[in-house]
C-alpha cells in the first residue's frame, strides 16, 4: 500500500517505484493522444482551443485582455508559450508531452527526498497513485507545471534558501498559490532571506511584465464578477435547493468554469470569502504561536496552507488537487509528517473527484441526486482534511506547556 513505511535506501523499491510511474503516465498519455478514450467528458479541449488561443494571443506581447477565461498571473504566459520548444508536434501534443515531463520532475524530486536521512517513498507512491487516479486532465493543464515549482521550493528551503524564495516568487507569478509554501519557515533569519528573495523576484517579474507587455495584470480586476463554481464547497446548499426546488437560480458557464447565478449567490460569495479571511488568520495566529519550525513543520505548514486555500475557495477545479499531491508527497518523504491523515483523505478525495468530471459532470451540472452525492463526499473529506490537518499542526508545535506528552519537533530548519 501507498503509506507502507518504504526506506529511500531500498532500491527496489525506488525501481519498481520508477516502473510504475513510467507505465501510469504512457497510460495517460496515450488516452490524451486519442488511443483510448477515458470515461467521460473530454479533457483535451481546454488546451488544444483555449490555450492554443492563448498562445497565438500572447505572441503578439500582450495578454488576453477581456478574455474573462484568462485569470493567471503573467508568468503563467511560459506555460501556454512552452510547446514553441517543440516546433515539430502540435501545440496539444506538444503541450501534453512537457506536462509529463513537469510530473517527471516532481517524481524525481520525491524519490531525491526519499533518498535523505530517514527519507520515504511514500511520497513518491502518493504522486504516482494520486495523479494517475486523476486521469488524463493531470496532463492537460498546466497546473503540475506550478506544482513543480512549489515542490522545488519547498524542498529547497533548509539548503538553498534564496533559491527557494526565488522559487517560490516565480511559482506566485505563476498561479499565486505556490508562494504559501512558504508558510512554515522558521522565524528570524531564514524567514527574511527566503520572504526578501521570494518579494524581489515578484517585484522584479512584476516590473519587468509592466514595462515590455501589454495588459500583464488585467486579470486582477476582470472577475469582479465572478459567481459560486458549482465544484465548490459553497455551492453545496444551492445544489440541494435546486434539486428540492427551492431556488430559482441557474447554472452556465460563466468566467471559463460552470457556476451557479442567481439569487443569494453574491452572498454566499462573500461568506466564502469571509471563510478564507478566517482560515489564514488562523494560520498567521498559528504561526505566531507555534514553538517548533523543523523539517516536517515547513512541509506540513505548506500542505496545510494550500489545503485551506483550497477547500474554502469558490472555485475548486478538479486539477487542484495535484496541488496537494504534490505538497502531500514532500510531506510523506519525511518520516515525522504529522498529515498521514488529510494527506490519505485527499487521495481518496481524487476518486470522488474523477467521479464528478470528467466522468459524472452532466449530473453536477444539472444537480441531480448523484452528482450532489458525489459533491457532498468530495468536498466533505476535503473539509475533514482540512480541520484535521489545522489540528495536527496546532498540536505539533503548540507551546510546550500544553504539549507536555508530545516530544517531537525540537530542531530548527536552519538557513
């Protein structure tokens, strides 16, 4: 099984490890290359019609500026512009291809952790088992290209921690988020070099996009509008109103995802919001309190930040999740992760996640019985993650006095 204590030092281990993931991805692969069809919905429009528009668009060196499914920040632009490296394929094979090879360095880094002092691979199973039980939408967006680079942050953080900033600041131009993996650094000295490095490279990306691009941060004020995303925690109540006949609202899409309009959503948008607000004062107070900044804190604090994030935003996409996959694996790379737990919900959250796109979407949208059923269990164990993660966290590096009869955690992740 996937959470099996494996030493990194075992190398059969890591072969079949190697074995597996190089099968899981030609799998993925070949349903994206039209081989065999998965389940479903079909995934590969969005990058063979939306990014391919992108791509042409952002040649000219502006952005899609009143595209409201452009939502990224501008570095996100390298993603979409990547398969010009690959002149000879088509834009969608060719995206396709460095999606895999972006997954390839995720897997790579996991199995160098595992490699470390008391090092796992289980983290290395999480990314193989997580993102091939995904399916091919993995592959098709470019959200483990940002997952990537989060990971090679986090990682970088105890040894190289100006290059992680940098990482990290780079992974913020991205796709914002993967700037919380920063969230459980130690206080002090390697706080200041790793937040100082992370803030130059945005100010630095920033200024840069300002001056030679065209329209780089548009996207900051064109979603003012936005709705309740129907995949969403929030969106729950209308679903079971709806179904009872209870709402008169509709679903559509709507800012490039379906979302639900109509009456009470911009109310229930602002309590979402309020939720998030809510969910990262407690992780500053979290953090402000906390006694204990070792190895396993830094990687717990990152999965537990993005986790939040996550599960309180109004829009969850289904290729969120790699986002936790990723961060999860660094966490079970190192022996004394206390998110065993969230980290097991999510992956079982995956399968529920398929189920709702791109197998079952037309039930979800519509909000029928089963697509609610499925809804209410993903993102009810996203929800239990979630609050257990924040737990574990508190409990481990609570002050000393009220955490008398546990010892762990007593080294500094030292910069």
């Amino acid at each position: 099984m996937w959470w099996r204590r494996t030493t990194g030092a075992d190398g059969r281990g890591a072969l079949w490890a190697v074995l597996a993931w190089a099968a899981t991805r030609a799998v993925l692969l070949l349903a994206l290359f039209g081989v065999w069809r998965y389940p479903g919905d079909d995934v590969r429009p969005d990058v063979a019609v939306i990014y391919h528009g992108w791509y042409e668009h952002l040649l000219t060196g502006s952005f899609p500026v009143g595209d409201v499914t452009w939502q990224y920040p501008p570095v996100a632009a390298a993603a979409f512009l990547a398969p010009a490296l690959l002149p000879f394929l088509s834009y969608a094979s060719a995206f396709y291809l460095l999606a895999c090879a972006a997954d390839a360095l995720v897997f790579a880094l996991l199995l160098r952790a595992a490699r470390a002092p008391g090092g796992r691979l289980d983290g290395a199973w999480l990314w193989i088992v997580g993102v091939a039980v995904l399916g091919p939408i993995a592959l098709a967006r470019y959200d483990v290209m940002a997952t990537a680079v989060a990971v090679a942050a986090l990682l970088a953080v105890a040894r190289y921690p100006r290059v992680a900033g940098v990482l990290a600041g780079i992974g913020a131009m991205v796709k914002v988020w993967p700037v919380l993996v920063l969230a459980g650094v130690a206080r002090g000295r390697a706080t200041r070099r790793v937040w100082g490095a992370a803030a130059a490279t945005v100010a630095a990306l920033g200024l840069v996009f300002l001056v030679f691009t065209r329209g780089a941060f548009a996207f900051l004020t064109e979603q003012r509008q936005r709705g309740i995303e129907i995949e969403s925690l929030g969106a729950l109540p209308f679903h079971v109103a709806r179904y009872l006949g209870l709402w008169s609202g509709t679903s559509r899409l709507h800012y490039g995802s379906f979302e639900f309009l109509g009456p009470y959503v911009h109310t229930m948008s602002k309590l979402v919001l309020a939720s998030t607000v809510l969910a990262f004062g407690w992780l500053v107070w979290w953090r402000l309190k906390a006694r204990a900044f070792d190895q396993a804190v830094l990687y717990d604090a990152a999965f537990t930040a993005v986790l939040v994030f996550i599960t309180t935003s109004r829009v969850i996409s289904p290729q969120y999740l790699i986002w936790l996959l990723g961060l999860g694996g660094v966490c079970l790379a190192h022996r004394r992760t206390a998110q065993r737990l969230p980290i097991g919900l999510v992956l079982v959250a995956c399968v529920f996640t398929v189920l709702e796109f791109p197998i079952g979407f037309g039930p979800v949208v519509r909000s029928n019985l089963p697509g609610i059923a499925v809804l209410l269990v993903r993102n009810g164990l996203l929800l239990v993650a979630s609050v257990w993660a924040c737990r574990q966290l508190w409990r481990g590096t609570s002050p000393p006095r009220t955490q008398a009869a546990q010892p762990r955690r007593v080294e500094r992740v030292t910069a």
